[in-house]
C-alpha cells in the first residue's frame, strides 16, 4: 500500500513538473520596451486618480528653466476639448540630432526613459538645479497620452513634433521664424488618456495651489493659469506673481497670529571655503520662514528645487532639528526650562507653521511622484543654515525667545502630564527589567523604541549612537530559539524570550486571546539584525516569535524592522559636488550609486568601496545616520500579509515547523530561482 502511495505521488509530481515545463520556458521572458513599462504599470510613474501629476512633470520642466533664469514667464492653459498645454520663454528644447542617439533630441526626451538634460551635473550642465532628476519625467506623460505636441522656439527657428499613444505620429518639421514667432521657450500640449485614470478631470484647487506656489518659490517670475471651460470670461485667466516670496504666502494662509513675529532667512552655500568647511556643493542651501502661533491647525509647505514635497522628508527634519537645537540653546543659556520638564523636537515643532525651500543638488527623492525627499544630507544642510540663523535671531530679540521658550515649554509639560496618566493605569506588580536592558530616559511610549540587537558588539554601537531620551537596546546573545511549535508554557525556559517579554511589558499571547497592553513600554519595537544571511535568519526567528507568541504587536503596529546598510561608498569629489560618504542596503544599490558616480565623472576604481560583516563593525555615528536616527533610516512596519491568518500559519508552518522538510523543499524548488542568497 505504501509503495502504491509512492507511485501516484511520484506520477502526479511528474504530471506537474510537466504541466511547469510547458507554461514556463525561455520564451515566457518578456522584455519591456520603450514606454510600454509605463503603459502596463502607470502606478509605478505617476498618480493614477486623476491626470494632474503627469502635467506637473512638463510644468515642473517650465519652472527648471525659470530656476536656472533663462525664463520668467510660465503659462498654463485648460483648453475645451479635454488637452493642457504649458509654455514657457527658457531656452527651448534643442532641435537638433543626439550624438550617440542618432535620433532628434526632441524625440529622445518624450520617448526614452531615463533620458533628459538634468542629469548633466557640475560646471558646463545644462541646469545645476533641477527637481526632475528620476529621469521619466515627460516620457511617462507622452506614454498615457492619446496625443501630445511639443513645439520649441530656438535660435531664430521653430521645430515641432506630434505624439500619438507614446509613438511618433508627425516627424520633426523645422521651420525659420515668421512675422510673430520670434519668441525663445517651449510650448507642450498634452490630451491625457483618461483609460489611465480613475478620473479624467483635473483638481482644480490642487493645480491653483501648484502654480501658485510655482509663482511664491520663484520671485518675479509670472505664472499664469487660462481656464477656457470657466462660464465667466473674468475668471478664465488668473496670473500670480509675489515680489515678497514665502514671507507674504505663509501670512496670507495663516489663520492665526503669530505668538512672534515671523522667523525668515535664507543661505546658500557659496565657492570656496566654505565649500570645504561645509561638505555642500556651491548654491545648496534653503530660504524658509517659519509662524508659531497658540492654537489654530498649522499651515507647512515644502519644496525641493521647486518641486513639492507634500509628504516631507529629510530637508523638513533638518528645519526641525535646527529649530529645535536653537530654542534649546536659548532655553539652557537663560536657565528657563522648569526642573523635570524635559524637551523634545516635537515640543518646538508642534506649533511651528512654514514654508521651506531646499535647493539639493542631487536630490534623492522617494518614488517617481517625488512626494518625499530622502537625500540624507539635506537634514544636515538645512540643519546646519537653519540653527545658528534663529539663535541670532533669538538673542537679539530677548523677549521674543522667551515667548517663543514659553510656548515649547507649556507643550512639553503637556505631554509629561498625558505621559503619567498612562503610567497611573498600569498594574502595581513590576517585574525586574532585565540587566542587560539599556533603557531610555522617557516614559512616553508614544515616542519610545525598543532596540532587539544581534550581538553584544553591535548592542555597544548601539547603546552609543543611540538617543538617550526615546531609545532603548536589548541585545541578544546568539540565535533566538524557533518558537513556531513550542508551548507558550515552556517560552520562558529560553532567557532572551524572557528578556523580551519583560523588557516589551506585554506577555505571550495567542491570536484569539485579548491581551492587557497597558503595560506596553515602546511604541516601536524594532528588529535591528545584520543585512546579511545571518542577519535575515535572525529576523525571521524573531517575526516568528512575534507572529506566534504576541500577535497582537503586530496587529496594532508596533513591530519595525530595522535595515541598516551592507556598503559603504567613498565617492571623492567631482565637479561642483565636494567628496561624500553613501550607504547601500544591498548589491542593486551599491551598483545604482556606482553608476550615479559615473555619471558624474568617477570611474569605480576610483571609488573606495566598504562591506560592513556586521552592525559591530559600524562606530556609534555611523549607526546613528543610517539605522537609528528617525530622520534618515529605513525602518520597515510589520504588517499582515495579503493572506488571511490562516493561510499564513500555514505558509509559516512549511517555513519554521519541524517536520515539514519536504515542503521547505518544494518551496525552495517553486521560487529558488527568483532569489539571490548573500553568502
């Protein structure tokens, strides 16, 4: 009977692996061309809810020409039939031929990918600023349009060439200037494919907001909306130009005065030595002015080289941090902060309105749509600018700061106050917190975070690099035990299981059970393991502990994963750009910034390449930038799989139970493939 069992088993494993050679072979590999990545995926490029976005990127390329002043007017038009067209007086695109192309350069720009003028950095480039640098820009906008015409008036003459679905449909035609053509800049006119859009209208409120905003961030520069649906013929054209910035935008969305007069400033890295001192390339910098008022909703806008970044990133952080570290500074030097009263960032940033405005050279932003800036040194640049800015600022306006002392002051006491309330709940037995526990100063668990090291090493960089105020260690000895299949009786017997339950505050519990979280001491419990196969095994040891043992962390979202970096890239300086220190997860992106490098003029040989074997390895500060400061790490949230909780035990108990060999097997067959092991 058993050998009969063994037979149709093999016969059907046959049957499959036959089934799997006929639907998958050489011929299955499908390479995309051209635009048709963005055709498939449009998500991946642009928003999809509405076409907005894809018109920004030609609108976003209008305001690069006005940033690096060859333009000052910029002009946007709702035509009747459904098309936008944006014009512009920069340069105009060239007409001519690409050198290693072969092909008009006006075609280039609006059907290749990872094509465009912005990527010349340094002395000689075409623009030292811009905000399109990801390199798809107007190439996805041709992509979902039915039909897409660019004109561009330039040294006397006018060349012109007509889309149709991403494919040229009428070749380039250049022409010499008419009798009222001779004008310099750019006109694109684009008719959006609605079968790529939830929705085929613009926002208007939003597209009022970007070109206004365009207007604010450029002093002197004319931008102009044309409406031609608008009914009333006196509200189809409305032009913005503000002579006095950020400083008369913000006043005029405020709702609230001011507890202080307004904090505004500028500063720009300039050449020379100051250039050295800094570490930034000539012209980084930002201009800002920041509203603290006592109540009303805030009023915060940030752009990166013009482009807004409506889901912030690293350049708001560094305007946090200088605010921060200045208020502080004030405070401490006129002995003002009340005994037990402790401040946070927060404490001075929560009623701080503001518009910012970063120029980053390379800038490095999150996802195509470029809503978050992840450069890591732009906290530092607008940091540094930021802080020593409003320190004058408050020591020469004494009354001022104390005003400004007092409104931080009032909204730390506020949180200690909701903090002890907290704590009053909790149970009255305690138990002891482990010896090896490093723990944090704050008892806010809204803010707390827990460290879970591999290693005591790494748990001694960490304890270091780490803050005092809301951040925790724990490290761990060796590889935690597979939970999967023990008793939540016997979890106990395995010391760091306990460290873990008592230094969490929570103890075991099943996925039906209604844990008391109460006693939860950190907000953010986080997996901080080696970004190599050891490492990995670590974190899958420890998700396992959590998934089956304390379901209920992940379920409120308080499991992270840490990611801390594989490499180090030492690029020396190149043009403009002074020499800096980049970190890489993991081998695509080490090759992605060796290929940046060499865009910028710095073969690989050049460039002094480090691997980290383990977080031991790194010094307390370079912890700190890449793994624990909350401004510029990558911290990953544990969430539940698109799978339901029953489905996934079962995935988990072919990953981590003890007798399920042949399906770890069968797995490793099914996807081996697709996975590149660091070993």
């Amino acid at each position: 009977m058993r050998s009969g069992v063994t037979r149709i088993a093999s016969m059907a494993n046959s049957t499959k692996n036959q089934l799997n050679n006929q639907s998958y072979s050489e011929t299955s590999i499908r390479v995309l061309k051209g635009l048709e990545p963005v055709k498939q995926r449009p998500g991946m490029y642009t928003r999809t809810d509405h076409p907005l976005h894809m018109i920004q990127e030609v609108l976003d390329n209008a305001a690069d020409e006005a940033l690096a002043n060859f333009g000052k007017r910029i002009t946007l038009t709702l035509h009747t039939d459904g098309s936008v067209s944006v014009e512009d007086d920069g340069r105009g695109i060239p007409h001519g031929i690409h050198p290693e192309e072969g092909l008009p350069v006006m075609q280039i720009v609006f059907t290749q990918l990872h094509a465009g003028g912005k990527f010349d950095k340094g002395s000689g480039g075409a623009y030292s600023f811009a905000g399109g640098l990801h390199g798809v820009g107007v190439s996805v906008t041709n992509a979902l349009a039915t039909r897409l015409e660019v004109s561009s008036h330039r040294d006397g003459k006018i060349a012109k060439l007509v889309f149709a679905a991403g494919d040229v449909s009428e070749p380039l035609v250049q022409r010499d200037w008419q009798a009222g053509d001779k004008k310099q800049g750019t006109t694109v006119r684009v008719w959006p494919d609605a079968k790529y859009f939830d929705s085929p209208n613009f926002p208007l409120s939003e597209l009022t907001h970007l070109l206004r905003s365009k207007a604010v961030l450029m002093s002197g520069v004319i931008v102009t909306l044309i409406n031609e649906k608008a009914k009333d013929k006196a509200e189809q054209t409305t032009t913005w130009q503000y002579k006095g910035g950020l400083t008369d935008y913000l006043t005029q969305s405020l709702n609230a005065d001011p507890v202080i007069p307004l904090f505004e400033g500028e500063q720009f890295t300039k050449a020379g030595k100051e250039m050295e001192d800094t570490g930034f390339a000539e012209g980084e910098g930002a201009s800002w002015v920041v509203a603290f008022t006592a109540d009303s909703a805030v009023m915060r806008e940030s752009y990166v080289n013009l482009i807004p970044t409506t889901a912030g990133g690293t350049h708001e952080s560094g305007l946090r941090d200088g605010l921060f570290q200045a208020v502080k500074s004030f405070i401490e030097m006129h002995a003002l902060l009340p005994k037990g009263v402790k401040l946070l960032p927060e404490d001075v940033f929560a009623r701080a309105s503001y518009v910012l405005s970063a120029k980053v050279l390379d800038p490095q932003f999150q996802g195509q749509i470029k809503e978050r800036l992840n450069s890591r040194d732009a906290l530092k640049l607008v940091s540094n600018y930021v802080r020593p800015s409003l320190e004058l600022w408050l020591n020469s306006h004494i009354e001022w700061g104390k005003k400004l002392a007092e409104l931080a002051i009032s909204a730390a006491q506020q949180r200690q106050r909701a903090g002890q309330k907290v704590e009053k709940r909790k149970g009255s037995g305690v138990a002891v917190l482990p010896g090896k526990l490093t723990d944090c100063e704050s008892k806010d668990i809204t803010h707390n975070e827990v460290f879970l090291v591999e290693g005591d090493s790494a748990g001694g960089s960490a304890k270091m690099g780490r803050d005092k105020e809301s951040q925790a260690v724990l490290p761990l000895r060796g590889k935690v035990l597979n939970t999967w299949e023990v008793e939540r009786d016997r979890l106990f017997a395995n010391n760091e299981i306990h460290d873990i339950s008592v230094a969490i505050g929570v103890d075991p519990h099943g996925e039906h059970d209604t844990p008391d979280l109460s006693g939860l001491r950190y907000g953010k419990i986080c997996i901080l393991s080696d970004a190599d196969v050891d490492g990995s095994h670590i974190q899958v040891l420890l998700l396992t502990l959590f998934l089956k043992h304390f379901p209920k962390l992940i379920e409120t979202g308080h499991i992270y994963i840490a990611r801390p970096p594989l490499f180090r890239l030492d690029v020396p300086a190149r043009g403009k750009k002074p020499a800096s220190k980049q970190y890489a997860l993991d081998d695509g992106e080490l090759q992605s910034l060796l290929d940046k490098a060499s865009k910028d003029g710095v073969t690989r040989e050049r460039c002094q390449i480090s691997r980290f074997k383990g977080l031991g390895e790194m010094n307390a500060e370079q912890l700190w930038d890449t793994t624990l400061n909350p401004d510029t790490r990558r911290l990953l949230p544990v969430r539940w799989h698109e799978l339901d909780l029953a489905q996934t035990h079962v995935q988990m108990t072919k990953l981590m139970g003890k007798g399920e060999a042949a399906s770890r097997r069968e797995l490793m067959e099914i996807h081996g493939d697709g996975i590149e092991i660091d070993v």
